[in-house]
C-alpha cells in the first residue's frame, strides 16, 4: 500500500475515533484511542494489509522505489539472525530443565524471531518442539504463515490463550505497545489525558481530574506528562497466573521505576514512528504509524510476583545476548552479520536501551539463575 492509500484509511479511522468520542459524550481515555489507532479492525496501525517493519530504510525516497519497499522500524531480530540464535539458547535451556516441549511467542511481528529460533532449536536437536504464536488475525498473521511456511504443523497460531501455560513465553516488543494511561501534573493536581475534538473538528488532548496516580507521583514536576501500563501489568499477571511450568523472558525498551519517573523523564516516553523516523504527535494521521511507550519493568515484575511467579532475572538486552552466546556465535559468523549485532550490543544503541525481564514457576534452574543473566543481574534494581 503506498501513502496514498494509507492516508485514506487514516482519514477512515478518523472518522471512526470520532464516532466512538460522540458516543462515549466527548471523550476518550488515551488508552483507548490508542488502542484504536493501533489495532482498530482493518485501519489501525497493525491491522492494515501494509508490510510495516523488518526492512531497513536503504532505498527510500530513491527514484522507483515506493513506501511500501521500506518500513516504519526495524526490530532487533531483522537487525541480525544472531539476536534469534541466542534467544533459542535460554529458551533450550528451559526445555530441558523442565521438560517442556512447546514455545509460545506473543506478537511475533515478521516472523522473524520464530523462524530463528526455530531454525536454532532444529540444530540443536530439539526438532520436536512445537511453536505457538499469539497474534490478531490479519495482515501480520498472514506475514508470518508464509515466511514460517516450512515448518508444516510445528508452528500454530492461537486465537485465544490456553488456560494452563507449560511451555517457554517469549515476546520482543510487545509490551511497548500495549495501550498506556496518561497523566498530566499541573503543579497542583492530577488529570488524565485523554482524547477529544477541538473547534477545527481536528483530535485534540483535554484532561479530566483523576484519582489515579503514578509510581513516585510525589516527585513530579509541574507539568509533568507521565504513563501508567495498566494494560501491560493485566497482560503479565494473567500470563503468570496461568503459567503452571516454564518460564517467560520479555525484551523491550525501559527502565526500573526509580529511572523511569525520575524528574528528568518529566515529558514520558510516549513516541511514534513512520519510516524511520520519530516524533510525539500521536493525534496525527493515525492509524499511519506506530505509537510506543517505554516499559516500567518494576511494575512487570510485581504483577508477576503478585500472581505467584518467581522473577529470575533483569538486565539489559547486551548482557542478556552474550550470556546466551552471542559473542561465540560472532568468531564463526559472516562478516556480513557484524554490523548488525553490532547494534544488538551497544550501549547508544538497543545493547542498553532494551531490558530483558524473566520469570518461571516450575523450572528448577542451577543457583546462578538462567542462562541469559548469570551475568550482570539487575533484579535489584527493579
């Protein structure tokens, strides 16, 4: 789909966000438009028919070569296969100390991971395992049953999740893009922004006084503009309560909570993304591109102590990937291959902006903990 047609399904879901806002009496919580904008039915973000990530820029805006040739972002598994090789490491690792034979990954995006992992796993003999993805039917679901093709019936997509999880849980920026609440300090008080229409029929913030607060609200500025994730908390407490063996890793960009409502951060870190590059209008054009926020990872953490799962690790994606390997995999890997992981690494890079979170119920791991954070353990700063 080029622009054109991206710009009318935009102006479509417009029109839809206006119906829901003089149904709802004026007003919307951000979340919800937010959820709209990226997973409205054939208009949001997600669920259009556009291939919207997993290629770098390169070519853009060079004569012949249309939108749809490139991509909004890319995820660090189309960065470099290396990312998928050492994943499947710490996810081997799960299956044989508990006996597991299954894989979940939610949002699988391109495929890309699951095709790593996969492909890993085969070569290291676990040939029988079976892989579920959890993702919305549609263009993305679609995307991923013709790149995983190969794998015949190993790999499944679900509808809905199993009651009883036993199996290895695996997400690359998922959370990140789970609906957040916002809420703005004035100095004096608190409100939650959300969404309503302006005199110029345009999408515009209005607040509304709220009971809610934020992690460490007493060290707001004026004016701060902060996100809770109720969504996001909800999604890991299920998940925990309903993981009866195994063990879940999350990757995504975030911070403790002590870093993430630090004063410096007073403007959140709510962003959108189109064609490899930012910004914070995320009224504008919806539906166009993706709108992100960064991950509280204390706040995953306790929901998922708070129903019953151990949390075994955090720290950043960097020391998750070379405990898992990934500096091995490097000495006997294409030159090719080096720039990208390259990326994975670096601190300016996703090497520090990227945390990975883990828990387990069931899993009888060594005292040092799992594999991927043996290493440079950050559970305490959570």
């Amino acid at each position: 789909m080029d622009r054109t047609g991206a710009g009318e399904l935009s102006t479509l879901l417009e029109q839809r966000v206006l119906a829901v806002l003089e149904e709802a009496g004026g007003w919307l919580p951000f979340d919800r438009y937010m959820a709209m904008a990226l997973y409205e039915p054939g208009l949001g973000y997600y669920a259009r028919g556009e291939a919207l990530f997993g290629k770098w820029p390169g070519a853009l805006g060079a004569p012949g070569v249309h939108r749809s040739e490139g991509s909004d972002f890319v995820t660090a598994p189309e960065m470099s296969p290396l990312f998928g090789v050492a994943v499947a490491r710490q996810v081997a690792e799960v299956l044989r100390l508990a006996g597991l034979q299954q894989v979940i990954e939610f949002g699988a995006g391109s495929g890309a991971l699951a095709e790593q992992v996969l492909d890993a796993l085969a070569a290291d003999s676990w040939t029988q395992t079976h892989y579920a993805i959890v993702e919305l039917p549609g263009a993305l679901r679609a995307r991923q049953q013709a790149r995983l093709a190969r794998f015949g019936s190993r790999v499944m997509w679900l509808d809905a999740w199993p009651q009883t999880l036993e199996a290895v849980v695996i997400g690359n920026e998922v959370l990140d893009a789970m609906p957040v609440k916002l809420l703005h300090f004035d100095g004096q008080g608190w409100f939650e922004r959300g969404v309503s229409v302006a005199p110029t029929s345009l999408l515009a913030f209005a607040d509304r006084p709220t009971a809610l607060r934020p992690p460490l609200a007493e060290r707001a500025l004026p004016g701060a503009v902060l996100e809770i994730h109720p969504q996001a908390e909800a999604f890991i407490a299920t998940l925990a309560q309903r993981l009866a063996r195994g063990a879940a890793f999350f990757i995504d960009y975030g911070f403790p909570e002590p870093e993430y409502y630090h004063p410096q951060r007073h403007q959140g870190t709510l962003m959108c993304h189109r064609a490899h590059r930012s910004d914070t209008e995320p009224l504008v054009e919806p539906g166009t591109k993706d709108i992100s926020a960064h991950v509280n990872f204390t706040a995953m953490a306790l929901a998922a102590q708070g129903a019953g799962a151990e949390v075994v690790g955090y720290t950043s994606q960097a020391r998750f990937l070379i405990n898992c390997g990934l500096l091995e995999s490097l000495e006997s890997a294409d030159v090719r291959a080096l720039p990208g992981a390259q990326k994975l690494l670096a601190e300016h890079e996703m090497g520090e902006l990227c945390k990975v979170l883990g828990f387990a119920r069931g899993v009888p791991f060594a005292a040092q903990g799992p594999l991927g954070f043996r290493d440079g353990d950050r559970t305490h700063m959570l």
